[in-house]
C-alpha cells in the first residue's frame, strides 16, 4: 500500500508548514494526485487519518481531486494537457511531447487559529 508513503510525505509538509503557526489546528487539506501515481483516494485518505493521530492535522477534512495527465516538452519545458509522443508543443514548435513527472500536491492546508 504506497499510500502510506505518500501520506507520510504530505504530513511532512503539512507539519513543516505549520512551523510559524505553532498554535494552529489543521481543519482541512485539499490534494491533487497525478493518475500516474494510481492512488486510491480511500486509502491515502485512511493513511492520513491514521498517521495524523496526536498531530496538528488530526481529524482534518481530507480532500483528494485527480489532476489531469499532462506533457512536458523536452525543449521548451512546457507542461501542457495531455499529448502523444508525435504531438507538437504550443509554444515551441518542438515535437516529442512526454508525460510530465507525476505529484501529489498540497493545494492548500486550511486552518483554525
């Protein structure tokens, strides 16, 4: 199960931004999973409820949208929607297009004090 892993990772992050706000609680946190990654939305959402136990994340609102598989060009570094490898980039003009690297991003961290 590598959601584990992930929710690991995003606790991390989470406690790491709270550094300034030693007093705050975390209400809600809003993510965004790459479809490369396969993540089962259920299970980072129960790894985050468990991992949170005794943090400032616990009993937090857990939100997990799936991003759009995206491109990357190779000359330019455009990150674009998703394209196959004979697609042109929109702003290059190069062709090649490749999947972009796949995240799980904290969208944004929600807080109560």
């Amino acid at each position: 199960m590598h959601e584990f892993s992930f929710a690991e990772q995003v606790l991390e992050g989470i406690i790491t931004e709270l550094g300034p706000y030693p007093e705050a609680k975390v209400v809600r946190i809003r993510l965004r999973a790459a479809p490369a990654l396969a993540i089962e939305p259920a299970s980072l959402r129960f790894a985050l409820e468990s991992l949170s136990e005794g943090t400032p994340a616990e009993g937090a609102k857990i939100e997990i949208e799936k991003g759009e598989a995206q491109a990357e060009c190779p000359k330019c570094g455009r990150i674009d929607a998703p394209a196959t490898p004979d697609s042109i980039c929109p702003k290059c003009g190069k062709p090649g297009l490749s999947p972009a690297e796949a995240e799980l991003i904290i969208e944004e961290i929600e807080l109560d004090g």
